[in-house]
C-alpha cells in the first residue's frame, strides 16, 4: 500500500493539500484497512466511511507535528480502496 501528499502553492493564496490514504478490503476480519505513511496514521474500520472518520481525526491530530507548515483547513483526505470483485447475486 502506497500513500501521498500532494501540495499545490501559487503565491500567498492556500491551495488545499491532498493526504492520499490506501485501503485493502480483509475479508478474514471484515474490515477496511488504512494507512498513510506521510502522516504516519494506520486504522481499521467495518465500513470506508468509518475508516475515513478514524484517519481523519488521526490526521488532525499529528498534523502539526509531522507537517507544521500545513494549515488545517486546506486539509483534505483521498481514499484508494482495493477490494477483490465478487460476482453478483442473482
């Protein structure tokens, strides 16, 4: 799983800062896995959304120590998620 952060800078205006967060479906424990190595955050929810929630607050939390320069409002979160295709029911 991979993960990153994209900046974007023109002049004194704030452009928002992308944290990239890839996720793997567990099948075994029915879980979404998540992590982001840049901020460093890692997290396990039953739904995307949940995950999301678990890494946003994480992510809003160690933000001023591994980014400072990163103003939290420009903050926003991006979700890989990898899931095995399942055939459809019928």
């Amino acid at each position: 799983m991979t993960c990153g952060l994209t900046t974007f800078s023109e002049g004194s205006m704030t452009k928002p800062v992308i944290f990239t967060i890839s996720a793997t479906w567990d099948d075994e424990a029915s879980v979404w896995s998540g992590h982001c190595d840049d901020i460093p955050a890692a997290a396990d929810a039953p739904t995307l959304d949940e995950l999301l929630a678990k890494i946003s607050a994480m992510v809003l939390d160690l933000l001023p120590d591994n980014h400072p320069g990163v103003d939290p409002g420009s903050l926003f979160l991006q979700i890989t998620a990898l899931r095995e295709a399942e055939p459809a029911v019928v």
